[in-house]
C-alpha cells in the first residue's frame, strides 16, 4: 500500500488536498482513523464558508454541489416553521440569495453589499461539505480509506513511512497531516505548537429541553452565553471557567443541563441528549507547516476558537495553497524550496486569525466592561470602511501574498474578470493548472511559457476591468506576475512552475 503522498485525516481539509494533488497527476491515499458514524457525530452545528473559501472552490466547480446541498438543508429548516418577522432563518435566506458577503465578528453582525455573481457565504452541515469532497474525490479517482489509525510515521530522508495500528506499513514520498488539533504527524515530527491555554469551555449538544421557549436564540447572560442553533433541537453554551477539565469522556444530560442554567441564570430542563461535543479557546499554531517530508494542514497546524467560523475557512485554503505546489515537487517539475512557500505565506494568515479569534473570544466575556466595549465596536462597524475592513478580514479576502510587489495585482486573488469570447477567468482554472493570460496578444508572451503546457495553460482575450498586458496565475487563483512587458515573467514561470 505505497503511494506518492500520504494524507493522513480525511475530513474536509485533507479530502480538498487529495483532490488538488489529484488534478496535478499525482496519486494520494488517504488515511481516516474515523468511521462514517463518527464522523457523522462530530458534526455538530452549522459549518460556515466565507467568500474566500468560496472563490477557491469555485475554481474547481464545486460551489453549486454545496450550494445545492444548502437550499436542500434551508427547506428542512424552514419547513412547518410559522412565519414570524426577523425570524433569523428566513433572514439568512435573503441574504445568502442576494449574494451578500457575511459572518460577524464576536456575534456583531457584519454584512456586505448584495448583487455578487457567485455566492459569498454558504452556511451546511460538515457532514454535507464532506459529502460533495468525497463526491469530488471519488471522481477523480482518489483512494481514501476509513478505519486506518495511523501511530507512527517516521521521514527517512528519501521518503516517510506510516505504520497503521493494525500494524501495516505505508511508504510514500511525503506525508501532510490534516489530522486536527491533536495531530500525531505533529507531534512526532517534533514541530514546536506554542500559543495560550483555554479560557472557556464551549458545549453543543442534540437536546431536547422541557421549554425551548425561556431560551432566547442567542443569550448573553452574567455567566456565559446560550445560543439555539438554527438546526431544530441544537443547542450550545460558552462559559469562561478556565477550558474543560475533561475532552474525551461523552457529554451527558446532566452536564449539558447544569451548563445552561449557569450560563443563562434559567431553571432550564434538559430531558434528553442525543449528542454533544465541547470545544475551547485553546489557541496554538505550528511553528513551521513543514519538516523535510512531512507537512501539516488545517487544525494540525493551527488551533484556536470556533467563534467567528474561520477555522475550516482556514484549513480548506491551506489544502489548495499546498496541492499544487507539492505535486509539482512529487513530479520533480519544481525544486523542495518550492514547497517553503506555504509556510512563508500560510502561517501569516493563520497568525491574523488567531489574533483575532482571541479578541472575539474576549469580546464575548460578561461584564459591564466589556459591554461598554462591544457598543463602541458597534459603533465603529457602521463606518462603511471599518465594516469593510472586519468583512474582509473575517472572510479571507484580504489576503496578500506579496505585500511588497510592484503591481497590487501580485500576490492577490484574481479578479472576477471575464475574458471576452472565452468566459469567466476563474473558470479557466478548473483543470488545476496555472494560466498565463495574454490580454494583448504578444507572441513573446506566448513564447515565455513554452515548455510547461502540463503546467500551465495560455490564454488570449480582452478584459475591460484589467489595465495590463499580461497576467500569470497559478492553480490556487492567485496573481504569481503581471505587466505590460515580459520584464520578470521568465522568472515568475521559473519560480512557481519549474523550468520549461
């Protein structure tokens, strides 16, 4: 059982990387400790994908296959709810048909201008999401394989090795752990996971209360925070008491009741419990995402709080900045110092969600203080330029990757350009390679890329948004070049797509 990368983990994180590597001809094997009944478990809550996430995906197709999956969830949502004006369901509706970009910030509300021609938010189950990946995977031809416990890996220099807990043996020329936040890869690579401790203990449970009613949908009370999910019999609580003393022992009736009545100071009844996790503000990040042949994805190479839905966002854009990068390496396109890259551009963005995850967290504390805070924040939020800001910074699409070029286009999402006579740029990008475009139909430009058709794709048209001749993206949608003349292309194809 060899293979040319080894993924260990197949949530959504390590699914998204398979399929990249995939796309580039390289053949990955998925490894997932998990069943399909545990993973289903763990799938508490709704599971947020923010504009960023949702242009990445898109580049690949996959944005109507989750779209689909939404509606399929908003219909069992709304079904046989009364209509009730600022009924929240029917509000997250019109904004996600509108096209409006969204999240909030520590539960303010933060909302985006309507009228965008993809979708900028997408709110389903993580089971829903896993569901259109393995979809995804399983038609390209990607090999994951259920019930396969990983309990060692070693990197032997010219490749790694895995030992399963049923004692086989995997080989491989890399390993990239998207195993969550207790991550073995991690831990036996030896890579240094510093941060802060936990603060707060979250709950979510399936419960069924004695009255539902005496809980309002989102409860900041004295001693924490209640909120009743939009899924029908969710409910979860936030209590800044220091993290759970235990992760792994199952939440109980008992536990769950006792939670919500300190959190919102009620005589609340929980009668049942069909299931529950507990999480924390347990904040850490990777010191490097790679060591010789191993590397880390996701939750194995950064923790911190769900509050804001940032952290599958976070994950599924670290699979999509590395699948290319590695399967050029795997193919021996490009050289190792190819693969520095990620962390040189990955870790800084975690680095900014993690800062801001703790505010959000210290935002929500109880307390007269606090709540003087959270009014001025409010306040702010209403400038258009500071909502702009946290929108952009809540949904990843301030990210740049070359904050010092010349060119502002460098280093930074492409545009939702259309390209007269052949259609939307982004779309253009399906098949997983780079994309030169000549927008002013230069035969040097051309010529520039000769040598890696496998790798990258040249295309000629107009755009009328673009003001400038020629624009070089690579498979993850980002700008590697731009400029009016060849000055400097020949070195960006070098760099990101090996030598022709």
């Amino acid at each position: 059982m060899n293979a040319d990368v080894l993924i260990v983990g197949g949530g959504p994180v390590g699914l998204l990387l398979a399929c990249e590597l995939k796309l580039a001809g390289v053949d990955p094997l998925v490894l997932e400790a998990a069943t399909g009944q545990e993973r289903i478990t763990r799938s508490l809550g709704m599971r947020s994908l923010n504009a960023r996430t949702l242009h990445t995906l898109g580049l690949r197709g996959l944005v109507e296959p989750l779209a689909e999956a939404q509606w399929a969830l908003f219909d069992q949502l709304r079904a046989g709810r009364e209509p009730a004006e600022g009924d929240i369901v029917d509000g997250l509706v019109y904004m996600l048909r509108e096209g409006m970009s969204g999240g909030h910030f520590s539960g303010l509300p933060l909302i985006g201008e309507a009228g965008n021609r993809v979708p900028e938010m997408l709110m389903l189950k993580q089971h829903q999401l896993e569901r259109v990946l393995a979809e995804h995977a399983a038609g390209l031809g990607v090999e994951v394989r259920s019930g396969c416990r990983v309990t060692e890996i070693a990197d032997e220099g010219d490749g790694v090795v895995a030992t399963l807990a049923d004692g086989r043996v995997v080989r491989a020329g890399y390993l990239v752990g998207c195993d969550g936040g207790r991550s073995l890869v991690r831990k036996q690579s030896g890579i240094p996971f510093t941060g802060t401790s936990a603060t707060m203990t979250g709950r979510t449970a399936v419960a069924e209360l004695a009255d539902p009613g005496a809980l309002t949908s989102s409860l900041r009370a004295p001693g924490g925070l209640v909120n009743l999910s939009l899924v029908p019999g969710e409910v979860a609580t936030i209590e800044f008491d220091g993290g759970p003393t235990e992760r792994d022992a199952p939440v109980t009736a008992e536990e769950m009741q006792a939670s919500i009545r300190r959190a919102s100071g009620t005589d609340a009844v929980v009668l049942s419990l069909e299931a529950g996790i507990r999480y924390s503000d347990n904040t850490r990040h990777a010191e490097t995402y790679r060591q010789g042949r191993i590397l880390l994805a996701g939750d194995a190479a950064h923790v911190h709080s769900p509050i804001g839905g940032q952290g599958l966002n976070l994950g599924l854009q670290d699979a999509a900045n590395l699948g290319w990068k590695l399967a050029l390496v795997v193919r021996g396109q490009a050289p190792e110092r190819l693969l520095d890259t990620y962390t040189a551009e990955r870790h800084p963005v975690a680095a900014r969600v993690l800062r801001n995850t703790r505010a959000q967290v210290a935002l929500m504390r109880p307390g007269p203080q606090v709540d003087a805070l959270r009014e001025v924040i409010s306040e702010a939020l209403e400038l258009p330029e500071t909502r702009r800001h946290f929108i952009a910074m809540a949904n990843g699409t301030d990210i740049d990757y070359a904050p010092d070029a010349s060119r502002p286009l460098v280093g930074r999402f492409v545009p939702d350009w259309e390209i007269e006579g052949v259609g939307w740029v982004r779309e253009s990008l399906r098949d997983g390679r780079g994309l030169l475009l000549d927008l002013a139909g230069s035969l040097e430009t051309r010529a520039a890329a000769k040598g890696r058709d496998d790798r990258v794709r040249v295309v000629g048209g107009t755009v009328d948004q673009a003001d400038t001749a020629a624009v070089l993206l690579r498979p993850d949608g980002y700008v590697a070049w731009a400029g009016s003349g060849e000055a400097g292309l020949a070195e960006a194809l070098d760099a990101w797509f090996g030598v022709g």
